[in-house]
C-alpha cells in the first residue's frame, strides 16, 4: 500500500491537546501514514506541557512566541515557517484543528502549495466576526479552505452546510478533547499544587474560575471579579479557584477584587494534567474558555460561561452549560441559584454530554483512509446519547 505523508500542524495548549489523539490514531495506523508533525509553537510553555503528556515530539518547531507580538507578525512568522517545511516534505494532506492562528495560516500555507486540508472540529460559529476575536475569522479562513470538514457536533455540520459547503465533505465526529481526558484524567490523580490536594482531602466543594479572553478584558472582568467575590463570602466552605492567566491586564482586573478572601485561590496556570483532574473534581465551572464548554459536560459539572455568544451551542442546548454573559448580577444570580437549588443544580450535572464519545479520532483517521481510497467504509456519524 501506498502510505501517505500526513502533516499535523499545532501550537497552542488547546489545539494540541485536541492534536494529541488524531496524532496517536495517525501513528497506530502506521501501515498507512507517515505522521509529520509541525509545532509553531504560538504557546511555548503550555505546548510543552501538552507534549510531554502525550509522548509527542515535534518533528519541526518553529518555536516562534515572542513578547508582546502582534497578529500581523505571528501571521509573517507561520506562514513563511511552515510554508518552508511543506515545500521540503510535500505532504499529502495538512490537518490543523480549530480557531488560532496557526490553524488558519497553516491552512493557507498548503493551499498555496494546493495540499488538501483537514479542519479538525471544524464547522463552529458565532456569526459575530468580533467574538471570540480574532478566532471566529480564523474559523471562516480555515472552512473556505478545508478539504474535509470534521465537524464536532451536528450543529456544527448544519453551520457549515449554511455556508454551501459541500455534504459530501462534511463529517460529524464528535470532539477529540472527550478522547484526550480518556488518556488524561484518573481517579486518584496527585496534584503536582499541594493546595489542591488538601482541598481534595477536606471534600471541599470546589468552584473553578478562568478568564482570559481579550473582549472580556477590563471592566467586563471586573463585573465578573466582583460577582465571585460576593459568591465566596457568602459561601465560605466552598474553594474558589481561579489560575490567574499570565496575561498582566488579566491579573489587574480580578486581584483586587479577591486577592484577600479565604477561600479564594489565586494560583499561577495549571499544568494540563492538574487542570483536568481538577475539573474533574469541581462542583461548577465559571469560565469564558471554549475548550473547558466541552471537556466539563464530560464530568458532569455545570458550567457557566462568562461570555453572550458562544460558537458551541450544542451544551447550551441540552442544558449542561448557561450563558451568563459578564453582568455581575446575572452571574450572582444564576450561581446562587444552583448552590441553593438542589433540582436545578441536578439538571446541568446530569444533561447530555453533547460533544463526544472517546472515539472522534478513530472516526477521523477513517475518513482520511476512505478520502485516500486506502478503505472503502461507512463511518458512522456521532450521536450524543
């Protein structure tokens, strides 16, 4: 058989984790690929975290993070990278996953060398080109591009066919994030923090927070901050716990608010070990990542999302997660109501999961064998159940 050179294109702590499972199934069918795997490098600590986790060393990486680096620049640096490398390989197709600049200028890159692509959790949409920013462009770039669409979820698909894409080219494969906490999250899991595990210890109702996102930062944040705040004072058994992003303008805006109660945790990042076993652990989720929207449904932990659109409505919809935007009334209001309503709170922790089933990547490498001709077999899309 003749094996195709597959070129996996990463960067980030959330798109390599997401990377990390197509990677392994890619390398399990080795009778059929050759992996080739290109790290930019846009997130150096958080990669290499990622990395070490799942045994992955880059073939190439561009380690190419900078202080204070702009998109324009980060864009020169991928594109003139990468395009480098799929001129010396001549890969057979690039895969790159989600929303980050990476993704969207790997995908340009192997158009300009006319490799076809593969858009892992593609198809994902808020129809508003500034939130998340400059995500929601990325994803459109990357569509316009992309050979084969591996959409996450069935709206995701439904997205995407709104757009004219071809059906023919549109797969719903579930998350791979739901595969990575297969290899990632145990159940007596030793916190690398030893706050975290005193926590644990004491059976502690943990309240996990994160904010990070750029249209959220300022006075949004601080409205969040804010609600937090009331929330631990009134609940003083719960542990607040909130990894303060690196980002300075993050930190100014919600230290002042909770630097000084006791059961508020202000801790540096987590590892990506540490991070979901602690989701794990916790009661409920306040946070405007995207990735933690998915891999929270998975342990039965409500969430509130501390954005007003989101591109995976698919948790909105069977009740595991709630918008909640950034008004601290609303925040207060709603968290309340969970910590005080026992039938409410038992709604979210027990809703459909509605992103994945452990086996999106074994899906994914099937479709790339069928696209190949390598295989000619039904894939059976995934279903939430």
């Amino acid at each position: 058989m003749n094996r195709k050179k597959i070129a996996v294109v990463f960067g980030t702590r959330p798109d390599t984790i997401k990377m990390a499972p197509i990677i392994l199934e890619l390398q399990k069918n080795d009778d059929c690929f050759d992996v080739l795997t290109i790290a930019t490098a846009q997130h150096r600590q958080m990669l290499d975290q990622v990395l070490e986790v799942f045994s992955i060393k880059p073939n190439y990486d561009l380690d190419i993070m900078a202080p204070k680096q702009t998109l324009a620049s980060l864009t020169a640096k991928i594109i003139t990278g990468i395009d480098e490398i799929l001129e010396k390989e001549k890969p057979d197709m690039v895969l790159v996953q989600g929303d980050t600049s990476t993704t969207c200028i790997g995908s340009l890159a192997a158009f300009y060398r006319q490799i076809p692509v593969g858009h892992i959790e593609a198809g994902l949409r808020t129809n508003d080109r500034a939130n998340p920013f400059p995500e929601e462009i990325n994803r459109r770039i990357t569509g316009c591009i992309t050979d084969l669409h591996f959409a996450p979820t069935a709206s995701a698909k439904k997205s995407l066919l709104l757009e004219n894409t071809d059906p023919n080219t549109v797969f719903v494969t579930g998350n791979t994030v739901v595969d990575a906490l297969k290899y990632s999250v145990k159940e007596n899991y030793i916190f690398t923090v030893p706050l975290l595990n005193n926590i644990v210890k004491q059976k502690k109702k943990v309240v996990l927070v994160t904010m990070h996102r750029r249209e959220n930062w300022g006075k949004p944040m601080e409205g969040a901050a804010s609600a937090i705040k009331r929330l631990a004072q009134k609940f003083p058994n719960f542990a607040f716990i909130f990894p303060l992003h690196l980002n300075p303008i993050v930190r100014e805006a919600v230290t002042p608010y909770l630097k000084d109660l006791p059961n508020v945790s202000l801790i540096e990042p987590l590892d990506y070990l540490d991070f979901v076993n602690l989701m794990a652990k916790s009661y409920l989720i306040l946070t405007d990542s995207g990735g933690v929207q998915e891999e929270g449904p998975h342990f039965g932990v409500p969430i509130l999302v501390l954005r007003y659109v989101t591109e995976r409505p698919d948790a909105v919809d069977y009740g595991t997660v709630k918008l909640v935007g950034l008004d601290e009334e609303t925040i207060y209001n709603t968290a309340l109501q969970l910590f005080e309503n026992e039938a409410e709170y038992k709604k979210m922790a027990t809703a459909v999961n509605p992103y994945g089933d452990g086996l999106s990547s074994e899906r994914t490498i099937k479709i790339i064998k069928n696209y190949f001709g390598m295989a000619n077999e039904e894939v059976a899309e995934f279903v939430p159940r």
